[in-house]
C-alpha cells in the first residue's frame, strides 16, 4: 500500500461574502485547525433620541 502523507497539504483561503477561512499550523500532535473570520453584515447607527412633539 501507499504510504498517507505525515501532512496535510497547504489549502488557499477561502473566500465567501462574509466569511474568510484560513488554515493555521499543525500543532505538535500533527492537528491542522483552521481560523473562521465573520465580517459583520448588519450595520450599527448612533443612536439619537427622538425630538419631542
């Protein structure tokens, strides 16, 4: 048999609308995490009192 690689090859990051993926690097046991990045998709307004009738 083939013998399976001792890594895991290097993924390009991903790219969605509002979400960004990246590998990290594999820890001392060999584990390959990976980072998840949201962008806010709701935008915040400064808050003003109303005017008084």
């Amino acid at each position: 048999m083939s013998e399976a690689p001792k890594s895991r090859p290097k993924v390009p990051e991903g790219k969605a609308r509002y979400l960004t993926t990246r590998q990290k690097e594999p820890n001392d046991k060999g584990f390959v995490g990976y980072d998840t990045i949201w962008e806010s998709f709701q935008k915040e307004q400064k808050y003003s009192t109303p005017k008084r009738p």
